[in-house]
C-alpha cells in the first residue's frame, strides 16, 4: 500500500543555484562559440543543422546565466531585475533562433526572412533585446570597478559586436563577438563557483507550493 505521508520536496538552496548559475557562465559562451564555428564550416551563419541545436543548448544555458550575472554584478536591484528579464526574453529567443535554423537547414525555408509582425516580436526583437542586456550588465560592471577591470568593458564590446556581427552575417566577427563574450562571463561563473563553495546557507531560492 502507498503510503499517506508525503515528504516536503528538498528545496533548492542559493549554493546549489550559484553552482548551476556559475557553470552557465562558463558553458554558455562556449556553446555559442562551438554553435558560430558550425554555422561557418556549414556555409555561413544561422545555416546548418549541428549549428542550430547547439545554439538551442547555448541560449538555455544563458538563462541561468543571466540569473549568475545579475547575482554577480553590482547596481540598482530594479535595473538589474530589469536587464535579468531582458537577458531571459533574450536566450528564449536565441533559442528559437537555432530552432529556425535547424528547419531552414531540413526544409530550405527561412522564417527569419519573413516580413510577418509575429516573425518580428518572436524572434528579432528578443535577438536585440539579449545584446542590450549584455550592453547593461557590462556597463554595471564597468561602473562598479570590481576586479578585473577588463570584464566590464569586455562584456559591453561582445553585446555591441554580437547584433552587429549577426545582421552582417560576418562570421569571423562574429567569432570575436563571441570569444569576447567568453573572456568576460568565465572569470564572472568561476567567481560564482567559488561563492558557491564558500556558502553554507541554507535559505531556500525556490519556493515550493
């Protein structure tokens, strides 16, 4: 027989969410990386099938990575809600973008290219959306001094070179764009690890129903 009693769910504590938020500062540029480099070998960019799904796994990545950057970086709690959610609606986005990337490769159709307004608020303007948020967070940083001094304005440079690089179609920029992005977000996640094994607290970040 089943039993009546029923265990409250362990809850997941800020250690355990700045682990897993550290780790995407880490992977979730490299995915991009390896996502760029596959759309390259492929014919350019947002062509191919092994480009598109890795940059789905990219963006979901940069969820939580986002979440690790609003934990790290110093400001207003408003501002950085602000640019958090930004960054979220952003990697969504992202996400669909490699999802239309892997049809385009399969079908040949290009939804991107469609002038259609739903086109426009699913896909481009989140895919300008997430840079800006970048831009935001790397000039918190930037205004914060906080050590290295070159994180921020690495970051602001990879948010500027991401859109620019993606609208031209211009892979070897967008390969800066996106090893720029990785030089700025892994000292941040490595930052966050280390938090992450420092901490011993115990309150809760998700709140069970």
């Amino acid at each position: 027989m089943l039993s009546n009693d029923v265990s409250e769910p362990d809850l997941l504590s800020l250690k355990e969410l700045r682990t897993i938020c550290g780790w995407a500062l880490v992977i979730a540029p490299s995915l991009l990386l390896f996502s760029t480099v596959a759309y390259w070998l492929a014919g350019g960019l947002n062509d191919g099938e092994a480009g598109g799904a890795i940059q789905v796994y990219a963006y979901a990545a940069f969820v939580f990575a986002m979440i690790g950057l609003a934990q790290r970086v110093p400001g207003p709690s408003r501002l950085r809600s602000a640019l958090l959610l930004g960054g979220v609606v952003g990697s969504v986005g992202g996400a669909c973008f490699g999802v239309v990337s892997v049809n385009a490769a399969l079908t040949g159709f290009h939804l991107e290219d469609s002038a259609a307004a739903a086109v426009s608020l699913s896909l481009v303007l989140p895919g300008l959306i997430f840079p800006l948020s970048v831009v935001g967070f790397g000039v918190l940083l930037a205004r914060s001094r906080a050590e290295p001094r070159w994180n921020g304005p690495l970051l602001i440079a990879a948010g500027v070179l991401f859109p620019a690089s993606r609208i031209s179609d211009l892979e070897p920029l967008a390969l800066l764009a996106d090893l720029i992005m990785l030089a700025a977000l892994t000292p941040l996640g490595l930052d966050l690890l280390r938090a992450g094994t420092r901490s011993n607290d115990p309150e809760p970040v998700v709140v069970s129903s």
